[in-house]
C-alpha cells in the first residue's frame, strides 16, 4: 500500500510539474502573440503618419512603391490604405495611392522605343506609362501626352516636371491627334478605360459604390453629363444605350423604369440611380446576386464620353501619323472597345478592296500591319493581386509595316 501511494504521489507531482510548463509555455505564447500583434499595429500607424507626411512634403511617387513593396505581403494594402481614407480625402488618397500602372513592362516590351523616338501617349493619366517612355527615348526624343482631364493633366506635370522640355502637353480628347500632332510619329500608346482618379473620387460621379453627382465626364468643360442623359434623353434612347453599350437584355425594362420615376424625382445622385437598376435589374441565381449596375454605369459613361466613337476615329488617325516600322499598343478594359480594336485590325491585316480603281494599281493582299501579339496579353495572377483594377487589361500590339490611307466610309471603322 506504501508503495502503491508513493508511486501515486510521484505520478501526481509529474502531472502537476507538466501542468505548470504547459501553462507558463501557453502565457508565453499569449505573450508573445500579443506582442507581435501590437507590433503590427504600430507599424500600420508609422506607415500612415510616415504616408502622410510624404504626401504633405509632396513625396508622393515615393510613397506607394517603397509602402506596398515593404508592407503588402505582411500586412495587406487594405490594412494599409483603408486607415488613410479617414485621415485625407478621397481625392487626396487617390493620388496618394500613385495610380499603378498596367502591363507597366509588356507596355514598353511591345512599344520597342530607342533612343529620339517621337511618342505620342494619348492619355497620358497620371504620367505612369510617359515616365517610362521619357527615359527610354532620352533627352533627344520627344513626347507628345493627351489628357482630356484638368486635374489628372497636373499631377502628370509634377510628375514628369524633370522632362518638361521634351513634353508637348494636350489638354485635348485624342479624337482630334491629326489637328494637334505635326508630322510622323514612331510610336503610339492608349490605356483606354478610366483612371485611378476618377473611380476614387466620389464627385466625379464615375463609380456606384459612392454616393456622388452624376457627372461622368473626362472633360468637365464638355456640356453633356450622366445626370442630362438619364433625365432628359427618351425612353428608346435610353434604351438603346443600355442595350449596346452595356448589352443588357433587359433594357427596355430598366429604361421604362427611369422614365417612370423621373416624373417624379428626377436622378441626381449615383447612389440613387443604382437603387433603381438594382431593384429593377438584380438577380438571383445559384445563391448568389448578379447585379449589373457596373455595366449599366458603363453605357452611360460611354455615352457622355462618346467613347466608342471617339476610339474609332483616333484609331485611324494614329495609323496615318505612324512611319513605317512604327508601333501602336491598345490597352482595352472591356469587350466592347476590344471588339472594335481587333476588328479595325483584322481589316488592315488584309485590307478590303474599297475601289476598283484602286486595286488595280495597289496590291491590297499585301498586309499594312504586322500583328505583334497573336493573343491578347493579359496581367499575371501577381500583377491582379497587386492592383485589381488591372484584371480586366487586354493588350494588343501592331508595328505598321505599308503606307495606310484611311478610307472614305465609315464601314471600315466597324461602324
């Protein structure tokens, strides 16, 4: 029996010692976790007095790519940027965030530039795609940048300030390149879609996710904005609109719709006009909520900004500007604006017979554009994970190789 208790006894004193190291082991994993975790939000905090101060001292372009690199696999740029949207507005986190450029590498890849080539960037944004362009055509090349938006056109001056004697700034729609560019250039880029910038901001009216006017124009000065197109255009118009430029189904629906409330309370805000499509439009299938008030914003904007249209004939154009041997590279972000880019090539891969008269001097088999990407280059899983805005990207690439002469239809266009 005394043996039998002492081994008990020793048993329990065993149990009770491994008891006290699991638990001083538990207090000092606790510890440690917390100390990590309180770590981490130290670090955030830095980050943005650190965001904030660079932006005030006019550091920005320095901001977002030492930030993201340094914090985006261990902290997230949510955790990151979120908190400064409640210290700085919209506008000012925007350009904060220093607008990523897309396909930034496949861009130059594709455009081929070496030393004094004349560029011309048709919407030139917030400067990303130019800055890269500036250094590789050198101080003897030339740069000829559109921008239709006031405010986006001087961030992009600040940004490039240390080139600004090779710059030829255009305040101007690139629909109108051949009144503004003199003589032939050697390569031509569009980054077609919105940018940062007009997302972000609320007052701009572009995005549904925040209330705002309805604007949506990329010129403030044009007449036209979302808020007339919706309150005053009629119901087959409107219609129309959400048919082809969002090819939506139910268009006539949702258009009767508007029409119907408008008599009442006329649309001012984003907020409220995608109350209405979603009421009208939103459906359920398979548990999940396919709402389509991003396409449906899409047609508006398109129209305010006869994007299509426009996008048609700046095509043609910069064919004419091109030398021979000359690139242009298309970065569309829907299937609308890509549709008509592959299709306006495809015709100059092997150009239609327009004239009789014509062929029987020129031989129209021969192709006047090599096509230098066969597919669409598209972003990495990486490049999306990094700037989502990008996932939709398609990239298309043509170096001229015969004289084009643009046609006297409109047919060729696609139209």
């Amino acid at each position: 029996m005394e043996r039998d208790f002492g081994k008990g006894f020793l048993r329990s004193r065993l149990l009770c010692k491994k008891d006290i190291q699991q638990k001083y082991f538990c207090s000092i994993g606790k510890i440690a976790l917390r100390f990590f975790a309180l770590l981490s939000r130290v670090v955030v905090y830095l980050s943005r007095v650190c965001i904030v101060f660079l932006y005030f001292m006019d550091l920005r372009i320095l901001t977002v790519n030492d930030l993201l690199f340094i914090f985006k696999d261990k902290l997230g740029v949510k955790k990151l940027y979120t908190p400064c949207a409640q210290l700085l507005n919209t506008r000012s986190l925007n350009w904060l965030m220093d607008h990523v450029s897309v396909l930034k590498d496949d861009v130059q890849k594709y455009l081929g530039l070496k030393n004094g080539d004349v560029v011309v960037d048709a919407t030139l944004g917030l400067g990303g795609h130019s800055l890269d362009i500036l250094k590789k055509i050198g101080p003897k090349g030339v740069l000829m940048a559109f921008e239709q938006d006031e405010r986006n056109l001087k961030e992009a001056k600040k940004r490039l300030k240390d080139y600004e004697k090779q710059t030829v700034y255009f305040k101007d729609n690139f629909r109108y390149l051949k009144s503004r560019v003199t003589g032939k250039i050697d390569a031509i880029l569009f980054d077609l879609g919105l940018s940062s910038p007009h997302v972000d901001d609320a007052e701009r009216g572009f995005s549904f996710m925040k209330d705002g006017p309805l604007d949506m124009r990329f010129d403030q000065s044009n007449k036209l904005t979302a808020e007339i197109v919706i309150n005053t255009y009629s119901e087959e118009a409107l219609a129309d609109i959400f048919y082809h430029y969002g090819e939506e189904r139910l268009s006539r629906k949702l258009a009767r719709a508007i029409c119907t409330d408008r008599k009442n309370t006329p649309f001012t805000s984003t907020v409220q006009l995608a109350g209405l499509i979603e009421r009208v439009l939103a459906v359920k299938k398979h548990g999940k909520v396919f709402n389509p008030t991003a396409r449906i914003f899409q047609a508006i904007r398109i129209e305010v900004n006869d994007e299509l249209n426009v996008l048609k004939e700046a095509l043609s154009q910069a064919m004419e500007l091109l030398n021979i041997g000359g690139r242009i590279i298309i970065m569309s972000y829907h299937s609308l604006e890509d549709r008509i880019v592959k299709q306006f090539f495809k015709n100059l891969e092997r150009p239609p017979v327009t004239s009789q008269e014509l062929a029987v001097y020129q031989n129209y088999d021969e192709p006047i554009v090599e096509v230098l990407t066969k597919k669409p280059v598209i972003p990495t899983d990486q490049e999306i994970a990094e700037n989502p805005r990008s996932r939709s990207a398609k990239l298309r690439a043509y170096k001229k190789i015969k004289e084009y002469v643009a046609p006297a239809t409109n047919r060729f266009l696609g139209r």
